[in-house]
C-alpha cells in the first residue's frame, strides 16, 4: 500500500524530472545544472545505453522513482529513528506520571 507520503515523493519526483530539462533546452539555471538536471542526464545516458527509447520518458521514470525512494527513506526514518528530547511536553508529562 502506497502512503501520502510516497505519493507525494512521486509527484514531485515527477515535477523535478520536468524542471530538470529546463536547462538542457535554455540557458535559465545553466549554473545549477549539475544539481537541477540529474533525471535528464541519468535519462539521457540511459538512451544511450539502450539505443532505444526516449530520454524524456526515462527522466520522468527515474524522477519518480528517485522520489518515491526518497519519501520511503523519509517515512523509515520518521517511524524508526527516535531522537530523544524532542517530543512534546504533554507527553513528557504523561512518562513522569507513568501513563
């Protein structure tokens, strides 16, 4: 079952592909190509190697993909990973009355 969380990862996954291709057409973000464009250049080479296909697509494949990976390491470490003296006060006062 796919959580909001991981839907959203898809979705702007999906955004991030499409704006990743704005500096390969025009000189806006040419300095943050190498960060902005990762799903273009990961979908380009991957038309390369398979001599086949279209880049556009891949790139929107593999931002998704790159996003719903994201937002399940996200939701992993929210549900998991336990940082002490961060919780609310209500519930620190509810442990010092042993509820």
């Amino acid at each position: 079952m796919i959580s909001s969380r991981q839907k959203k990862g898809v979705f702007w996954g999906i955004i991030w592909s499409f704006i990743a291709w704005i500096p390969y057409y025009t000189e806006y973000l040419k300095n943050v190509r190498s960060l902005i464009g990762v799903p273009a250049a990961l979908g380009l080479n991957l038309e390369l190697a398979l001599n086949r296909g279209d880049a556009f697509v891949f790139s929107i494949l593999l931002g998704a993909g790159i996003g719903f990976f994201a937002a399940s390491l996200l939701e992993y470490l929210y549900s998991k990973v336990k940082i002490i003296g961060l919780s609310s006060s209500r519930k620190k006062r509810l442990l010092r009355r042993g509820l």
